[in-house]
C-alpha cells in the first residue's frame, strides 16, 4: 500500500454538509464517524486505512478550526455588547445631566 503524503487541503463546506445529510448525523463528527463505519461495512476488503485516517483526521481538524473561529466571532460580538452597554450607561449619564440642569434653570429664583 503506497504511503499517502499529507498535504493541508481545504474541504468544501458544502461537501461536509452533504455528508452530514446523507449520514443522518447530528454533528459533522458523527457523520465522519458514520462514514468510515459504513466504509468499513461495505468495503471490508481493499480498505485503505491510511487514506481513511488521513480523511478522517483532516474533517475533524476543520471542524475544530470552524469551532474556534465561532468561538472567537462570539467574543468579538460579546466584546462590541460591552461597549455598546458603556455607552449606553454614559449616554443615560449625560441625559440626566442634561435634565438635572434644565430643572435647576426652570425654577424659579428667589
């Protein structure tokens, strides 16, 4: 069996979907998982397992990638919801302020 040299490849997200469909699968490592298995299933002979880990090993690497971008994207978007709470407690300030002095101008003088 001829040795498979990896290469870093970049999977079609449409593909990874499709294989999620067509596997039934909750998770895109499930349907990995389900893949091999039906793989291994159907095909018990000529199985090449170095091309099965190496695919294998490649989907879950990406998943985990797309799994850290989202990570990081939600703490960008929780960052900008701090700031935007910042500015709403300064906004808030300067109106009360703004209504504290148009009171004390509006009464009457003595």
């Amino acid at each position: 069996m001829e040795k498979i040299k990896e290469t870093k490849i970049r999977i079609n997200e449409a593909d990874l979907n499709r294989l999620k469909c067509l596997t039934g699968a909750t998770t895109m490592n499930g349907a990995v998982d389900i893949a091999i298995k039906y793989t291994l299933d159907s095909y018990r002979k000529d199985i090449d397992f170095d091309l099965l880990n190496f695919v294998e090993r490649v989907v879950k690497e990406r998943m985990q990638q797309y799994t850290q971008e989202l990570f990081t994207r939600i703490d960008a978007v929780q960052q900008e919801f701090e700031q935007l709470y910042i500015i709403e407690a300064e906004v808030t300030e300067a109106i009360n302020d703004l209504v504290f002095a148009i009171q004390q101008k509006q009464r009457p003088q003595k």
